[in-house]
C-alpha cells in the first residue's frame, strides 16, 4: 500500500504511545501483519493496529486479500462509496481508509487468533494470559489533521452496514479509530 519509511516509523511510534498511554503493553511488528500490537491483561483485549502515515495517500482495488468485509471485494467497497460528497473532495484518502477497513485490517482481524497462537507456541508473544479469553479489538490510526476523513469514512462504512460501528480517539498527533464489526 504505501512505503515504508521514517515517517511511517515515527506514527507507529505515536500510535504505540498513544496505547501505551491507556496502559496496553505495545509492540510495533515488521512483516505481514498488522503494524502495532497492543495487550490490555486487566481489560482482556488484544488491539491489532493498522497505521497510515502522512505519506499514505491512496489504495488501488487490485490488491486482494483473503478475508472482507461482507465478501465485498475492493471494487464493490467503492461502488458503495464513489457518489458520496467525501469521496469528490479526498478519493485517494476515502479509497486508502475504507480498504484498510474494510479487507486489510479485516483480514487481520479475521486471521489474528491463529497469528497470535503461533506467536505464543513460538515464544514471541509478551503474555500468554492475554490470549485466554480476550478479545480482539481491530483499530486504525491516521494522523490526526485527517481525523474528519476518516471520521466520514467509518460513517459511510457503517450507513452501508460495512461495519457494525467505531470509536474515535484523539491525541496531538493521531485519530485512532476502534472498529466493531
């Protein structure tokens, strides 16, 4: 989707402090899956964490993923967006969030128990109590002057019964949006 790059670095840094804050124990991954992982053990929830950077401005519809939501592929997703007045004025941003909503960070939602397993079994995982019985919480992080995008975004996603609902949270730097699906 976008490059990886100091930028990128510095918002997952910003994301990761950002839970960190609220008392998770955070990791940012490199490698195919979600960029953060956070644990809360009093709260029983793991967040699997997608960050877009400043840098990130638009996804295509040819990349494919194994899960989405629905079973709508990236092209129906954006039939279901394309006439909305926040899709004329920010398509790239619009296509980048509801992708990453909608196929990325749903596939790792979908796929996080078995990942988190082999973590675990692998030694890599930082709690194993965390695992038992928690839930997994998907969230998005954007930088926060894009807040009202993705704001739009999740709205649009939930009109059109994409999503189930969302929260949103603020700091200096990043909007974190929490996803129900």
């Amino acid at each position: 989707m976008g490059h990886y790059s100091y930028q990128k670095e510095v918002y997952d840094f910003y994301t990761a402090e950002h839970f960190a804050a609220q008392g998770y124990e955070t990791e940012i991954l490199s490698g195919s899956f979600a960029d953060i992982l956070a644990w809360h053990v009093e709260r029983k929830e793991i967040a699997i964490i997608e960050v877009k950077s400043p840098a990130e401005k638009y996804a295509g519809v040819e990349w494919e993923t194994k899960h989405n939501v629905k079973k709508k592929s990236r092209r129906e997703v954006l039939d279901l967006l394309r006439g909305s007045r926040i899709y004329y004025h920010y398509p790239g941003l619009v296509r980048l969030y509801a992708f990453a909503i909608s196929s990325q960070l749903f596939s790792y939602y979908k796929e996080a128990r078995q990942y988190l397993r082999k973590r675990v079994k692998d030694g890599t995982m930082g709690n194993r109590e965390c695992l038992k019985g928690c839930h997994i919480i998907p969230y998005l992080s954007v930088p926060v002057e894009r807040r009202e995008v993705l704001e739009k975004v999740l709205t649009l996603l939930k009109k059109r019964r994409l999503t189930r609902g969302f929260g949103l949270q603020e700091t200096e730097r990043v909007a974190v949006a929490r996803i129900t699906y």
